[in-house]
C-alpha cells in the first residue's frame, strides 16, 4: 500500500483521509447527476478539510471532465447556445481571478471563503428567491464574470449561474441542460487555466485515479434518478446536505476532524 502511494503522489495522505474524500465525492456526483450541478457545493468544502484546496480545484476538473462526459451531447443538443455563450464571455474574464487567489490566498482563507459562500448561496436558494426579469447580455455576462471567478478560487461557479437561470420559464429539462452545457464549456477554461499555473500535479492525478469511480458512480445514480424521484423531496435531501456542509467544513471544526 505505502508503494502504491508512493508511485501515485498521495503519500502525504492517510487512508482516512482518502476514504473521507471518496464519499464526499460520491455523494457529489449523486447532486451532480440530478441535477447538473451541486458538485462542488458539497465536494470542496468536504475535500478541502483533508487535502489542501490548491488540489481539490484541479482534482475536480479532473474527475468531473471524465465522469461527465457523457451528459455533454444530450445538454448540446438541448441548450440555449447564444445564452450559455454570452454567460461563457463573463467567465473568461472572471475565471483567471479566481485562479489568481487559488494560488496566491492561504488554504485557510480560501476554506472561509468557500464555506462562507455556500451558506450564503444556499439561503438564497431555500428562500425561494429567483431573478425574474429578462436576462440581459450586460447582466448575463455579468453572472458569468462572478462564476467564473467562484470557480477559478474553488470550483463553485455554479450558484450564481443557478438563481439567475432558476427564474426562467422554460422546461426544467431545458434549464438542466444548459447548466450542464456551460459547466463543460466553463471546465475547459479552468483547464487552460489551472495548466497555466501548473497544478495539475502526480498527486492530483493520483488522487483522480482513486476518486474518479466512486465520483462516476454516484453520477450514475443520480442520472437514473433523474425524473424518476419526487423533485422536492431530492431538493430538500440536497438542500440538507449542502447546508450540512458547508456547516461541518468550516475552519473552527478542524480539531474534530483532524484530532
């Protein structure tokens, strides 16, 4: 075992550890199979509190580019190009930002940051709110300026992308698949971008190669249950999950879990 760590770059981490990442990513690919997005919301803050978020970012790309692959050519077909094309023109912008401050910010701010984010986007979401006007290419390029910089820093683009899209009147269906169809767009940037910086490390590889199937199989589950499970019961299911979270993520319960 320790020479298979050796030969995958993950030496640094204990089985514990790798095995308290594998079920944050299962039950992140479950959200993200349903839903289309959510991943992030519940995998980072997780991750991030055995492994440093400088790897977590690149080891999600890396995960989610593979595992959910196979929703991109139903979401193509099905989705609004101009409108998730205007929203991608925001991200390019917002996206090296956030990157700047994966790198340069301490682990410990980014965790803050992270948390703090997703409590605040999930009370939003749980209020009912939803932007109601006509989108509006200022403001469409503007939502994707601050998602792409929420996912430069920590892979959580997705929130400001959800509530402003959320308010539509088109089909749930429709809705889903453009999510799905700018986050694959969106990962590809992130791509270029983490490349820029170098990191995409043996030990995010390493970790991909271990975490990837059991990330794939909740993605699975969560495809299949899509339109066969009651909505609001999986929004509440997800909503708990999401809040219970970013809660146990935070920095001040460190001496839980890491005794």
């Amino acid at each position: 075992m320790r020479e298979l760590a050796l030969a995958l770059g993950i030496s640094d981490y204990t089985t514990g550890a790798i095995a308290f990442v594998a079920v944050a990513a299962f039950i992140a690919g479950l959200a993200r199979g349903f839903s289309g997005f959510g991943s992030a919301l519940i995998f980072v803050p997780l991750a991030s509190t055995m492994i440093a978020p400088s790897l977590v970012a690149p080891l999600l790309v890396v995960v989610d580019v593979v595992m959910s692959a196979g929703m991109i050519p139903n979401a193509a077909r099905l989705a609004d190009k101009r409108e998730v094309l205007t929203m991608l023109t925001g991200t390019v912008v917002g996206l090296p930002l956030g990157t700047f401050v994966l790198v340069h910010a301490s682990p410990v701010s980014i965790r803050w940051a992270v948390a703090v984010l997703v409590l605040a986007m999930l009370a939003v979401v749980m209020s009912g709110w939803r932007f109601q006007g006509k989108p509006r290419r200022p403001l469409t390029v503007a939502v994707g300026a601050m998602a792409g910089f929420f996912s430069g820093m920590s892979q959580t683009g997705g929130p400001p992308v959800v509530l402003y899209w959320l308010g539509g009147s088109g089909h749930h269906a429709h809705m889903r698949a453009n999510l799905v169809f700018y986050f694959a767009l969106s990962t590809l940037l992130s791509i270029t971008a983490y490349l820029t910086v170098g990191m995409f490390t043996k030990a995010v590889f390493g970790l991909a190669l271990l975490i990837g199937p059991v990330y794939g199989f909740g993605l699975y589950i969560g495809t299949r249950m899509f339109g066969l499970t009651d909505a609001r019961v999986f929004r509440a299911v997800a909503y708990g999950l999401i809040a219970a979270t970013g809660l146990f993520s935070l920095p001040l319960f460190d001496g839980i879990l890491r005794p």
